[in-house]
C-alpha cells in the first residue's frame, strides 16, 4: 500500500497508510528514505511493515560535510527558518538554509522568535534586513503569547522548522500542534530509549488528522548548528543567491572566480551597493567550504 513517512530514525520509520500506522524498515542496510517521503510499503503483523519502493520527489533537502550527507525531509514547498532576538543567531546559518531552499525550489520564510523580546528586537531586524530587501517573507511571532496568526498562515504548506538549539523552535512547535510533546514521548518509549528525542524529525498534519498530501503539515527537526553544502557546485551555488542571477555570465572572463577579476560583474555589484556584502561574505565562506570538501573528498 502506499504511505508517508511521518517519522525517521535511523533506519526505523513511522508510515501513515490508509490503513493506519505502521513502523517500518527498509531492504538491507543501506537507508535512503526522508520524513515526507511517498513509499510503498508490505504490512506485516503488529502494526510493523517493510518499505517496498520511493515514489517520485518534488524536492529533497539535504546537508552534507567531506564525508557525509544526511537526508532532512522531501515533499517540502516551503522551510520555516526560525531565530530568535535572544540568544542570538547566525545570519550565515540563515544564508545557507536559503541556498539550501533555493537548490530545490523551495521556498523559504524567515520566523523571528521571541519578538516580544523589545530590547533586542531592532539589533534582530537589522540583521535580518538583507534578506527581507530580496523579498523573503519574514514574520516576527512570539510562541509563549501564542500562534494563532501563524497558523492560519502556515496552514496549507508542506514545510519544516530549522533552526539553531535556542531559539525557541520546540516552543513554537508546541504551541502550533499541542500534541507534539506526545508524539515524541511516544516515539522515545517506542525506541526504548530517550536519547533519539531531539535526533529525528517528526511530521505533524496542522489539522491534527492523519497527515496526507492534500492537507497542510510541518516537519519538526532537531536544532542544528552547522549546514554544510558540500553536495553543490561552485555554479550551483551561486544559482541559489538570488540576487546573483542577473549577474551570471555576465563577468568579463568565462571562468571568473568572483574573487579579485577585473570585469567582475558580482564585484561590481557589490561595490555600487546592488549586493549586500553580508550576503557576499556569505557567498564567499560557504563556497570555500564547499572547495575544501571537495578537495578532502574528490568523489563529490
């Protein structure tokens, strides 16, 4: 029958079906299913089942070092960025779940958290201002005053949650789905154990019924604190700033680096003010990175 991957965790997965839940395992050792997959899938006895097959992707976001990458959800239209006015964020952080985004066609919407918070509240803006200048959507919400108006905004997305540990995520989470908190001690107790509480990502329908494709649903993460990019080319990458795409193919030299060129269309852009040079800077550390995993691990 075929199902949706709800929950995973290693290479256990929770499965809605038609005919209910089932827990789920893969063929052999190798796992290469995400939360919000469509499988085919062979129940078994005692609500467990074996995943059969994938069925197409809309989209796949991913993160990935010289060595590793990690599948984090499929089937998104859209990731929810969240960060908060304390304890403060990483804009960089920001710039590479946009680039991540953009890579898949999804899109992104920043949340800033914590908003209630008025004395660090402009210092936030400000730093978040780069972006709301490229037209992402930025929603400033407070989780402990409740999210009504976030709900009704969030409704009919497919989406997930990333974000730094601390900027309230959980809490958001909490108080968009009240029965998150159960879902996890339930999953926890399933594993035996709690230390997958905050390692595995968990898909929630926002009308509380069983989750499919035709209603809204988020995807909760665990906090992450680095999002490598390692699986894109230097081209791909620059694809995925926006305020770039203008400018490509339009430097002087075909193979230009973007670096010290003369005739440098992105340089020139930066210098009279066309591109911001956070957003440069960024561009600049994450394609470093990217050279550095490929020169450690040539088979990317």
């Amino acid at each position: 029958m075929d199902g949706l991957i709800i929950a995973a965790f290693g290479r256990h997965y929770e499965v809605a079906t038609a005919a209910g839940r089932l827990r789920c395992y893969t063929r052999g050792k190798k796992s290469s299913f995400a939360c919000g997959d469509h499988v085919r899938v062979t129940p078994g006895g005692d609500d467990q089942g074996v995943i059969d097959a994938l069925k197409p992707r809309r989209s796949l976001l991913r993160r990935s070092d010289a060595f590793r990458e990690k599948l984090i959800a499929a089937n998104l239209s859209h990731i929810l960025i969240v960060v908060a006015t304390e304890p403060g964020f990483s804009d960089l952080l920001v710039s590479r779940c946009i680039a991540a985004a953009e890579s898949q066609d999804i899109t992104p919407i920043i949340i800033l958290n914590k908003a209630d918070l008025v004395d660090r509240l402009a210092f936030s803006r400000a730093q978040l201002a780069p972006f709301r200048a490229l037209g992402y959507e930025v929603i400033e919400a407070s989780a402990l005053h409740g999210a009504a108006g976030l709900l009704e905004r969030l409704s009919s997305l497919h989406a997930i949650f990333v974000g730094q540990s601390g900027m309230g995520k959980s809490t958001l989470i909490n108080a968009l789905i009240p029965e998150a908190n159960a879902a996890t001690r339930e999953i926890s107790a399933a594993l035996d154990s709690g230390k997958h509480t905050t390692t595995f990502a968990r898909l929630y329908a926002l009308d509380g019924q069983m989750p499919d494709d035709a209603r809204g649903w988020i995807i909760d993460s665990p906090g992450l604190q680095v999002f490598g990019l390692a699986h894109l080319g230097p081209d791909e990458l620059a694809e995925c700033f926006i305020e770039f795409r203008p400018l490509l193919g339009r430097c002087r030299f075909r193979d230009c680096r973007h670096e010290e060129e003369p005739g440098c269309a992105l340089l020139e852009a930066l210098a009279d003010g066309r591109v911001h040079p956070r957003r440069f800077e960024h561009y600049r550390s994450i394609r470093a990175e990217i050279a550095e995993a490929k020169r450690l691990n040539p088979g990317w």
